[in-house]
C-alpha cells in the first residue's frame, strides 16, 4: 500500500509542475503582449496546478513519520 502511495505522490508531484509550466507559458506570453482576457484563460490552470503541489506539499508535513 505505501509503494503506491510513494508512486502517487510522485505523479501528482510531476503532474502539477508540468501543469503549472505549460500554462504558465502561454499566460505569460499573452500578458506580455497584451492580451489580458486571452491570459485570463489559462491562468485557472496555472492556478490549479499550483494547489495541487500546494495540497501535496501540505499532505508531506501533516503525515507523521513511521519508522
């Protein structure tokens, strides 16, 4: 059970960065050309990716450590 915990984490881990970097991209590509509704598009996206390793960094420091 915990080496798919282990695998879990890591995926959502990568799946938030990735998140975060692909959206990221075109939102600052708009906003520096200009198109603020177009940016105002993706930046949900970013948004998300960013509370999903926010969520996973909160559940890092909540669980207690076994040994």
């Amino acid at each position: 059970m915990e080496d798919k915990v282990i695998r879990l984490s890591k995926f959502t881990k990568v799946l938030g960065i990735i998140t975060v970097v692909i959206f990221m991209i075109p939102t600052g590509f708009l906003l520096f050309t200009g198109n603020i509704i177009a940016a105002l598009c993706f930046f949900p996206f970013v948004l998300l990716g960013a509370a999903l390793l926010l969520a996973l960094s909160l559940i890092h420091i909540s669980e207690p450590t076994r040994h």
